[in-house]
C-alpha cells in the first residue's frame, strides 16, 4: 500500500515542495504583494496551479492575503522560522559589535552568508527593505570574500553552470579567489553599487573556510587609499571579535599569538 509519506517521497511530491518553495522565493525581491497570476507569470506555471500553491501555503501560515485585494505577501510562519533561525545563529549577538565598528569607522558595516548563488546579508546596516538583502556572489565584494574562502557543502566557482556568472574565477572583478586569499580581503568599487566603497572580510572557523563576510561600504573619499590599512584592521579585529561570538568553541580558530 502507498502512504502518503511515499507519495511525498517521489518524483511527483518532490516537485510539489519544490514549486511550493518556489513560490516563497518569488518574494525575494522585497516588492509588492502577489496575486495567483503574478506567481504564475513568474514561475512559469498556470495560475490554476500557483493558486493552488499558494493556498496550500496560505492555509500553513506560509502565506497571508490581503482580503482586499487577493494578493499575497509572506505569512507569520516565515516570519517565525526567520527569528528561530536569526538566533539559532547567535545573529542578535552580532549587532552590537557592528554597531560599534560602524560609528568607529564612519561605514556601514555588514555581515552576509552564502545562499546558493547569493551573498544574503543577515545584520547590520544593510538590512532595511529599500536595500534588500541578497547581492549576486560574483559582483559583490561581501560575495566575493565567500567564494574565495567557501565552505562545507558549497560548490566551487567552476561548478555553476551557464548565467551564474560564475563559471570560473576568473570572472570575479577582483581577478580570481585565488588572489583574493592571497591578499586576505576585497577592496571593490562600485560592482554593486554605483559610487560606493567597500572592504570586506572573511569571518574564518577553524577549517579556514568563511562562515561569514563582514563589510564596511562608504563612499570612496570615505575609504581612502592611504587609510585602507586602517579600515582593514579595524574590520580583521571585528571579525576575530565575531568569530568567537557566532561559532561554538570547537568550530572557531586557535587565538593570535
């Protein structure tokens, strides 16, 4: 007899949650609220299925309709998985001291990890809906810092395929992750942002492979040349601080000599 669980197990039910989650990232660029058909034109699908979709999700919490319009935005459940995961992570833990290194440089500073093909910036002064969160890994400097030291699980540059941008190192602005290593950080102007500076920095555990990228972004006359060596220590001291603030002991580095 076939259980729903083995029904959920095989191709047809791995491609139900697959859509499903599809449907939760057509929210990723922080826009308006959704309708079935907006979902649909988005994924490729009819909107007899992304309305069906987007009940299911609607009915776990997932999603939430504005009784008005119909429309969709993301519901409490994501948004209590988000908190749950924010301090599972320690992440609450990171704020002050990126606080800290902001008013003591005169930068905004940012702490991103690695999603997929995304450097997904998860505190500091980044984090507002204006700015949204999530910087392609190749054309950012905090995305950058995570390829040149990637960690567990995450594949190499050479593994993505076609319209990732990403298909060797090359095709990194700072020239490959095997110089960026080399010099410890990225210093980009403007790959991102137009007229903005920004030094970043892996947070290292100890296997050498970034758990996170800390960032300091101002405007170019803001970082200058003949300071980056000041504003580079200030980010490494931040970075060993959150180190030991973020990763359990057994992950984290052996201190400095």
């Amino acid at each position: 007899m076939t259980t729903e669980a083995d029904t959920m197990a095989g191709p047809a039910g791995a491609q139900a949650v697959r859509r499903a989650l599809d449907v939760l990232h057509s929210f990723h660029d922080n826009g308006p609220d959704l309708s079935a058909s907006d979902l649909a034109r988005r994924l490729g699908l009819s909107t007899s299925t992304a309305h069906r979709l987007a009940k299911t999700l609607l009915a776990a919490g997932f999603l939430e309709q504005d009784p008005g319009t119909a429309r969709y935005r993301l519901g409490p459940a994501v948004t209590e998985l988000g908190r749950l995961s924010y301090h599972q992570r320690r992440l609450h833990l990171a704020a002050p001291e990126l606080r800290d290194l902001a008013e003591r440089t005169g930068t905004t500073a940012d702490l991103a990890l690695r999603s997929g093909s995304y450097a997904v910036i998860v505190a500091g002064g980044a984090v507002t809906p204006r700015t949204g969160l999530r910087r392609p890994l190749h054309a950012s400097a905090l995305g950058r810092v995570l390829l040149a030291w990637h960690g567990h699980g995450q594949q190499r540059e050479r593994e993505y395929g076609p319209g990732h941008g990403l298909a060797d190192e090359a095709a990194t602005p700072a020239g490959g992750s095997a110089r960026v290593r080399e010099q410890g950080y990225v210093l980009d102007d403007g790959a991102s942002e137009l007229a903005i500076r920004t030094l970043a920095v892996p947070v290292l555990g100890r296997d050498g492979h970034a758990r996170f990228a800390l960032g300091l972004r101002a405007a170019p006359s803001a970082i200058p040349d003949a300071r980056v060596g000041w504003f580079l220590a200030q980010a490494r001291a931040c970075a060993r601080a959150l180190e030991v603030l973020l990763l359990p002991p057994e992950e984290r580095r052996a201190p400095e000599a």
